[in-house]
C-alpha cells in the first residue's frame, strides 16, 4: 500500500487522471500514525475466508500481495 496525499494524487494524474489502485489517500496536515495503525489492523482482523489464498485475494483489495495476478 502506497500512502499519499491528494496533492501527491494530483501531480500523478497526468493526462487527467491516475490509476490509484493500492493507495490510501490521507490528509498531510491531520494524519495521525496511530488512527492509520488502528484503521488497517481493523480492516485487516475483519478479512475472513476459508482458504489462506482467499484471505490474500481479499487484503490484496487494500494493498499489494506478492501473489497477485499469479497463475500457476
């Protein structure tokens, strides 16, 4: 997961718009590390799923998996 912020976001829309896939958008002047660590580790123990690659398919929803897009 990339954090940024939405002027970062902006400058890398070029050509009118940017992929944002696997970034969280924060505000630079009101983050505060520790509501970030509570959020993600709220999202994070709410995952459920039966297999662990379920579980990787769905936290790759929030950020990046090294087994993405895999294909045996």
């Amino acid at each position: 997961m990339t954090l940024c912020t939405p002027e970062w976001l902006a400058g890398e829309a070029k050509g009118g718009f940017y992929d944002a896939r696997h970034h969280l958008v924060v505000d630079f002047e009101a983050f505060d590390r520790n509501a970030l660590h509570r959020w993600l580790t709220k999202r994070v123990q709410s995952v459920q799923a039966d297999t662990w690659h379920e579980i990787g398919e769905r936290l790759g929803r929030l950020g990046y998996w090294e087994f993405e897009d895999y294909q045996p």
